[in-house]
C-alpha cells in the first residue's frame, strides 16, 4: 500500500507540534513585540527537538514525531 499523501492523524501531528512550538516561542518572548508566524524559524526548532527525541533519546521514529511523506 503505498501512501502519497498524509493521514488526517499525520497532519494533526505536524500541526500539534508546530503550533506547540510556536506557542512556546510566544511563552519565552522576552520582548513586548509580538513574533509572527514564521514556519522557517518554527522548522528550526523542530529539528533540534527532532534530533533530540528521535536520535538522541530514542524515543521515538521519526514519523511518529513529525510525519512527512
């Protein structure tokens, strides 16, 4: 069965995380300016994490944790 697109699951997944991390960049904005949306900025965080939990820890795979096709 080969899949060419995400699993409505999937994209719950990457918008759970994005969202997560965009809000945590909101939670430690040291600043009174507001962060805009950025995906470039938000991607680069999730990789680290990625890295962490998928390499590192060993935690999970890494669809599990970001599901990409």
């Amino acid at each position: 069965m080969s899949h060419h697109k995400l699993t409505q699951h999937q994209i719950d997944q990457q918008d759970m995380i994005d969202n997560a991390i965009y809000h945590f960049i909101q939670s430690i904005n040291p600043s009174d300016k507001e962060i805009s949306w950025d995906i470039e900025m938000i991607g680069e965080v999730r990789d680290v994490l990625r890295g962490w939990f998928v390499n590192r820890l060993n935690l999970v795979k890494e669809q599990d944790f970001y599901p990409y096709l």
